[in-house]
C-alpha cells in the first residue's frame, strides 16, 4: 500500500513533468485545440439556464474561453471560481462575457465579491495531467476535489476536464480525497469516464 507522502511525491513529480509538456506546445497548437475542443459537439444537454463553471487560463492552461461563448450562446449561465482560502471548497461565481474582474490569488482573473455564489450544474477543470480512469493531478492544493466533492454531496454535478491530449498519462496517483472527473475533452477526442 502506497503512504499518502508516497503518493504526494509521485504527483509532484508528475506535476512537473506535465507542466514541462504542457508549456512545450507552441502558441497555434495551445490556440488550435481551445477552438477544436469548442467546435465539436459538447457532450452534455445544454437546457435554457443551466449553469456552467468555466475558469479563467494561467499560464499554458488549454483556454476554455471559445467553448463558454458556445454554450452560453446554447443558453448556459456562466460561472468562474474564486479562491476562498487554503483548505476550502472554492466560491462559485456567476459572470459573463464584458462583467468586470477582479486579480485574486495567483493573479487569475476571477469575478467580483457582489457577483452572485451559484452551484453549477457543469465544472470546467482545468489540469496538469489526466488518466483515463478519471483522476486528474491540478497544481496541489485541492480546491477542485473539494468543490467537486462538496457539490456533489448537494446535487448532480458533472465535472468536465479541459485538457490537450499531451497531457494523458497511464495512471495518476489517487487518494480517497480524490475527486474523480466524469469526462475529459482534448482537441483530440471525447473521453467519456462515467463507466470507469
């Protein structure tokens, strides 16, 4: 059985590996894949108000920009997450396209305080690296197993990664507070882990 240092040691080190991958693609393939992920069909009813978490690109981040216009063009609410501190779930914020924001923590861009909290009903996640049996490794402080985890005791909740193909590998390191990913979408293909 693997120690939870073990397991934290192995996704550090595939956290840097991943973000060497990652920052490797050039500028047109980052830019290629946002609008391939965007043109396809989205794999999920979009009905009139359904809310939709998007999140704001830092550093190489695949953007997820061109596909929330698609699905706020369907009729989707929009949402971005706010960092509430070390330790907790993240706030949900409703926005759209031309509302102001603020600089939080690490600089990302992310709605003001009188924005309305919602609970969407579809997280866009973004990630360091992906594994086909829906675990995911993000920059190590959990706040989107916690919101997942935390949504999901509440409602149905889909949680959608954001990713380039480059950034699969054969297995991530799980914990039990580990948040499993219901699909992943790259420029390449729908991965569809709800049966894993």
């Amino acid at each position: 059985m693997t120690s939870a240092t073990g397991v934290e040691d192995s996704k550090a080190a595939l956290r840097r590996e991943a973000m060497g991958r990652r920052d490797a693609l050039s500028g047109e393939a980052r830019n290629a894949a946002a609008e391939a992920i965007a043109a396809r069909p989205f794999p999920l009813a979009i009905k009139p108000g359904t809310i939709v978490s998007g999140f704001m690109p830092l550093k190489s981040e695949i953007n997820p920009l061109p596909l929330m216009r698609k699905l706020a063009a369907q009729g989707a609410r929009l949402a971005l997450p706010v960092i509430a501190g070390r330790g907790k779930p993240l706030i949900i914020r409703a926005w759209d396209f031309g509302a102001p924001l603020d600089r939080g923590q690490w600089h990302i861009r992310e709605p003001k305080p009188e924005a309305a909290a919602v609970e969407p009903d579809i997280l866009l996640v973004p990630l360091l690296a992906f594994d086909r049996a829906g675990h995911r490794v993000g920059y190590g402080a959990g706040y989107y197993d916690l919101t997942i985890t935390q949504l999901r005791a509440r409602k149905p909740v889909m949680a959608v990664g954001l990713a380039f193909a480059a950034q699969e590998v054969p297995a991530v390191p799980a914990t039990p507070h580990d948040a499993r990913l219901d699909l992943v979408l790259t420029e390449r293909e729908l991965i569809d882990l709800r049966g894993s």
